[in-house]
C-alpha cells in the first residue's frame, strides 16, 4: 500500500474514514472491472454494492467505528480473488448464469483459499445470477485451541512483572489478556480514550469505560509519559502505541511476534479470555465494556455454558 493511502486509512473521524474507503474501493473495482468483460464487471460492481458495501457500513461505520488497516487489506484482498475468478471465466467465455458445478470445483481446486470465490458464488446464487451451486462450508469460527485459567494468569504475571519486556508489548499484551482485545484494535487505541486520574485509570474499548487494575493503570501512566518512539519527527501523537513512521500506530503484526517469542499465543489467549467472561458476566455488559456487537457477546454466552438470562430483571 502506498505511503498516501497508509496516511488517509489512519484519519481519525470515522465518517470521513468510511466515506474514503468506499472511494478508494470503488475507483479500484472500477479499474479491477474495466479488465473484464462487460457481464461480469457489471456483476462485480453489484457484488461490492449489494452485499461487501452494507456489512462494512453495519460492521463500521453504523457503529461509529474506524475500519482498521488489517480489515481493509482483507476486504480489498478478497474483492481482488473474485477478479481472478470472474477473468479466468472470461478467458474461458464462460458466463456466471453457465457457471456449472463441474467447472466451479475445477478453478476452486486449484487455488489456496476459495472462501473469497464461495462467497461470491453463494451471493450470486442467492441474487439468482447463477445456478443452485454448491459452495464449501466454511469451518466454525471458535474451533481453536484454549488455554486453560492457570496459563492465562501466568502469562499475565510475566508482562505484569517483566521489566525487560518492551513497555508496549506488555500493555497491549495486558488489553489481549485481561480485557479480551483484538490485537489490531488495542494497537490502535488513541490518547483520547484513555482517562487518567490521581486515584485510577480508565479506557474505553467500547461504551461502557472500563476501570484498569492498578498494577495495569501504572504501565498504561507509563506508556502515556514514554518518549516518542519516532525522533525524528515533531508534535505529539494521538496513538497510545505510536508507530515508527509519522501519523501511524505501532503494528499488531510487531506486537504479536513479539507475544510469540515470550510464549504468548494473542489468539488463544484473548480466545480463553472472551470464554471466561462469556462465563461469568452477562452478555450486554460484556459488549459494552469489550466493545463488541450484542449478538456476539450472545452466541458466546451460549456456547460457554453462562446463564444470565435474568439479567434484565436484576438490572432494572
């Protein structure tokens, strides 16, 4: 990705970010579609507009949120495996409404990941463009590995007490362990959304601020003071984690190698986190503090085991 696209995909409003990225995206596809035949751009173009286009704005912006650089290079790379697929019909001037379930399992055969080329194809079939066409069944989300509480904690204890552990590494570590935080949304945590106080500190990963424990409040008061990690550039950064180059935050990718070389899994261990809360608090809290959508916190609570359906009556 280009430096001026790296620079627009980290503005901090989130309606502006939105609006650009639906530019950005669509001055692509029109690029990506102008290499196809006119069929299958058209279809394309509907693709992105009909069903890539709505879940980004109810995952982002519908909920006030700032897409983040992982998810765009996603999305973008997806969109681009259904070019290759939609140009490798046309080399073969096969079109979608042909698309028989022999050829189908030829191309998806041959390439590494076909959800991408799945998806579409389910998309069309819904939209009646292409044929009742069977798409592989993608394995369920939540199938990775646990730890169990005893590691959780001993892990936590490490980036709690390891003094010769980078101080970023240990308070995004900390958000992933405790906090049940997605890497790439607690490297992007700004100063804005950190309160500090002489008596505690608080952050707010969704709506609901969440109360750090003290031993944590200090690394983040810690983090706060650091001196900038870029000193080659002046004024102050809006990101808690600064990232080398001007204008970005620190990399999830950094930060979870880094995890990796202490032993630290951020996947299984926020995995084991978000079961254990699932467990023992009630799903509308667990999504306002965590910062997810209500119905995740639900399938979550249920797949646990937790039993909070009289929550409603204990809050009012």
């Amino acid at each position: 990705m280009k430096p001026y696209e790296q620079s627009a995909l980290r503005a901090n409003a989130t309606a502006a970010l939105t609006r650009w990225t639906v530019e950005l995206w669509w001055d692509r596809l029109a690029t990506l579609a102008g290499t196809l035949e006119r069929t299958s751009g058209n279809k394309l173009r509907r693709f992105y507009r009909w069903d890539i286009l709505p879940k980004l704005h109810r995952r982002y912006r519908d909920r006030g949120r700032d897409i983040s650089m992982e998810a765009f290079i996603g999305q973008r790379g997806h969109l681009a495996a259904v070019v290759r697929f939609l140009a490798w019909m046309d080399e073969r001037g096969t079109l979608l409404g042909d698309l028989d379930q022999r050829t189908l399992d030829h191309y998806t055969a041959r390439i590494k990941t076909r959800e991408p080329v799945d998806h579409f194809v389910r998309w069309a079939t819904k939209s009646r463009f292409a044929g009742d066409l069977a798409t592989h069944v993608r394995a369920a989300r939540y199938t990775m590995a646990t730890m169990t509480e005893e590691e959780l904690w001993r892990a936590t204890d490490h980036l709690l007490t390891d003094e010769s552990v980078e101080l970023e590494v240990r308070v995004a570590g900390l958000f992933v362990l405790l906090y049940a935080q997605m890497l790439g949304r607690a490297v992007s945590l700004r100063r804005d959304q950190i309160n500090v106080s002489p008596e505690r500190v608080t952050v707010q990963f969704g709506a609901t601020p969440v109360v750090l424990d003290d031993m944590v409040g200090d690394l983040v008061r810690r983090q706060l003071s650091a001196e900038p990690r870029r000193g080659y550039a002046a004024g102050a950064s809006g990101w808690l984690f600064e990232g080398l180059s001007p204008g970005t935050h620190m990399s999830a990718a950094y930060i979870r190698l880094r995890l990796a070389e202490l032993g630290i899994g951020a996947r299984v261990s926020r995995e084991t986190r978000m079961n254990l809360l699932a467990m023992r608090m009630p799903s509308a809290v667990i999504a306002d503090v965590i910062g997810i959508g209500g119905h995740t916190a639900d399938r979550r609570k249920s797949r646990s085991g937790g039993t909070w359906s009289n929550y409603p009556e204990l809050r009012s």
